[in-house]
C-alpha cells in the first residue's frame, strides 16, 4: 500500500494528512474512463505479466501519484481508441481527471501528465 504525506496550512496550524494511492486510483481510473475516446489505463509490462499468470491486477494500474509541492501530481498511462485526436483526448482528461480527484478528495492537482501507450480499435 502505497502512502504519500501531504501538509496543508489550516486555520490553526499546518496539518498533516496522509494519501493511500490505493483509496485514490479508483476515483481517478473511473474519471479517466468517462473521457471520450479512452479505452483503458495500462499498467505496464508487470501488470501485464502478473494477467498472463492469473495473478490479480493492481486496481491503480496506469495511475502513479506522488506528492509536489503539497500538491498531487497524477500520471496516467492510457489506451487511446483509434481515430481520436491525442492532444485533445489529452486536455481532456487531464482537466476532468483534475477536477474530479479535486471534487472527491479535497486536495489540489498541481499537474496530470498524460502517456499514450497505446491505440486500439474499440
């Protein structure tokens, strides 16, 4: 289980709170997958391989997070359908993926970095 500390400056001094990338990914994954035009989020060569062997996936492949300046920072590593534009499947899905996580968890997005790995026909 992967945590990341964060330190938000309150009313009444500076606060600590702790993200689980485990309670955060399945928010992420869902506001990923209602953009138009993506697919699926990869998890890469050992997600892939732990399929192969009917081992379980990770629920956050294709999603890194990470603490920036007290801020998240999210990338995503997607599967585009093909014939969609991928600058603007891009923009798209870093401004709704950032204003979901921000919506559902309270915390400000400082960027979301978006990694076509792939194209597939629907």
């Amino acid at each position: 289980m992967k945590t990341a500390s964060l330190e938000i400056n309150s009313a009444d001094g500076i606060s600590l709170i702790n993200i689980d990338q485990d309670a955060v990914s399945p928010i992420v994954v869902r506001a990923s997958l209602e953009v138009d035009g993506v697919l699926a989020l990869e998890g890469g060569f050992a997600s892939g391989l732990a399929a192969a062997f009917g081992k379980e996936g990770n629920a956050s492949g294709g999603v890194r997070l990470s603490i920036e300046d007290n801020c998240l920072y999210l990338q995503l590593s997607v599967i585009a359908r093909f014939g969609s534009r991928i600058p603007d499947l891009a923009w798209n899905l870093q401004d709704h993926v950032k204003k979901t996580v921000e919506q559902f968890v309270g915390v400000a997005v400082n960027k979301v970095d978006v990694l076509v790995v792939g194209v597939r026909e629907q």
